[in-house]
C-alpha cells in the first residue's frame, strides 16, 4: 500500500471540490496536510476561513493531521507564508499540490485585461510563488513531489477561456524545466489535467449526464501517486476524468531539412509544408534547448 507517513503535503484551494479531496486521500494515508483556502468565490471576489477549518476539521475527526491556511497564492508573500506554515507547523515541506483556481470566462473579443492579469495572478504566478517558496526546502533535503494543475483549455483549447488556458499552459512550460533541474536531488514535478464537477466547472453547460461521472475524488488517485515515493516520473501530464487516465505530451514532427548553407525560400516551404507539418512522422519532443536541430542536420550527411 502507498502511504505517506512522515511526509508534509501543502494543497492549495483544499476548501472544496478537487483540492479537499486531494488533501483528505493523503492525510488518510498518513501525511500531514497543510489545508490552504482563501474562502473566496470562483472570481476571485470575497473570503472567510470556514472552508478550510472545515477541511481540518475532516481530517482531525478520521485521525488524520492538519492545520488550515488562509493566504492568497496570488502574492510572493502569500505564496511564502503558505509553506511557511508547513515548516512552523510540521518542521518540513515534502509535497506541494497547486490546485487553487479562479474564473473569469470570456470570449476573446469581449475579454478585460484586468480579467487576464487576475487569472494569471491565481493560475501561473500563485503556482510559480508556492512552488519558489518550497523549491531549496525541497532540493536541499533530497526529496519533493509537486503537482501543478494545468486543464484541457489549456493544452487544447476551449471557448471562452483564454485567460484561463494561457495560464494553464504556461504550468507546463514551468513543469518542464522544473523537471529537469529537480532531476539530481530527487525532485519530481508533474501537472495533472483533471476533468471534474466542481464550483468552477459547474456552469459550464454540459450535458448533465455526463458531469455527474465527475466526480472530484476519481482525480486524486493520479494526483497522490505522482506525489509518492513510488513515483519516479517527472515532466508528466496526466489527464485524470471519471476514473480514466492519460497522458498529454507535445510531440515534433520529424520534417524536413533543408542545406542551411544554400538558404531557404518561402516556395520550398510551400511545396513542403505538407511534409513539415506531417503527423504521421512524429516523435515525442524532448528535454532541453536543442530539440530536433542537429538529428535534421544530421540526416543531410546520410
């Protein structure tokens, strides 16, 4: 059985839906859980602490231990007294789940810059600062787990979401380079796209049916593996729905090279594009600056 004993987990926006979720499974498999919730609305407006102390107040009643947390992610200061907590509270920090979220859904032509900057604020930053806070804790002891929570608006698309899906991608640009620098000391950061009837989703007009499969506790299995011992995997982006798993990854076509010493015109792209763009010929992208420079230049001399 995994378990986490001994282990200190952060989980932001734990006051409800998938974020209580995650933080009950671990504390039922012996981790200490910092429950942090600002209270707020899905926008983002108001805030009161009964969500979180009711999370704590879970975990305590099954045996479990916790304390609640109350700071906005969206702040450098809040996002440092978040794992500031867990080490006052618990003497360390080994697991971060970046889960809290905001809405503020509309279409591209009707979109506040306000809107993009507030939902940037919560998403990429809130996830960006948690994670810097708990980054030399982490590499310093030899371990860490984190999870960020990206969505399929992001690596896919979705109307009406292009504040939230920039954001949500831009947690997998981080995630990547995470990855490789945690690589020696045992760092392993991964995203989770879950797919899950909550607050945020809710108003989403789709089919009924379909949403009560959603459930927000079929999502946190994923999410407690990639934040176990067991997990040696990091880079990953696991998509987790009604009880179904995947993996999302960019891939690069393999394409075509041209002899850079000869130059290259617009027409010779044209009369390739098909070739360049061809997906049947493709190859998972790959850590680090150089991609598929040098295996093109490469199949010049064969």
């Amino acid at each position: 059985m995994i378990r986490f004993d001994g282990r200190v987990a952060v989980v932001t926006g734990a006051g409800a839906g998938l974020g209580r979720e995650h933080a009950l499974l671990l504390a039922s498999r012996g981790a200490k859980v910092v429950v942090n919730d600002l209270g707020g609305s899905v926008s983002g407006e108001g805030g009161n602490s009964s969500a979180a102390d009711k999370v704590v107040a879970e975990i305590k009643a099954a045996g479990g231990e916790a304390v609640a947390n109350y700071d906005s992610v969206a702040t450098r200061e809040g996002g440092a007294a978040i794992i500031q907590t867990a080490l006052d509270s618990f003497g360390r920090i080994d697991i971060l789940i970046c889960n809290a979220g905001v809405l503020r859904d509309k279409s591209f032509a009707k979109a506040d810059l306000d809107d993009f900057e507030f939902v940037f604020g919560v998403h990429y930053f809130g996830t960006l600062y948690c994670a810097h806070a708990a980054w030399k804790h982490m590499n310093a002891q030899g371990f860490g787990r984190i999870v960020f929570t990206t969505s399929i608006a992001g690596t896919s698309g979705n109307f009406g979401q292009s504040n939230y899906g920039s954001a949500k991608l831009g947690m997998v640009g981080l995630m990547n380079t995470l990855a490789i620098e945690g690589q020696k000391n045992n760092v392993k950061v991964n995203c989770i796209s879950p797919g899950a009837l909550t607050r945020m989703t809710g108003n989403l007009g789709m089919d009924e049916d379909f949403m009560a499969k959603l459930k927000p506790g079929l999502v946190s299995p994923a999410v407690a593996y990639l934040c176990s011992e067991e997990c040696d995997v990091s880079g990953a982006t696991i998509t987790a729905a009604a009880g179904g798993f995947g993996r999302v990854h960019m891939f690069e076509t393999r394409g075509v090279q041209f002899d850079p010493a000869k130059g290259v015109t617009i027409e010779q792209v044209a009369e390739r594009f098909d070739d360049i763009t061809d997906l049947t010929r493709a190859d998972p992208c790959t850590p680090g600056a150089e991609g598929k420079i040098q295996e093109r230049l490469d199949s010049l001399a064969r």
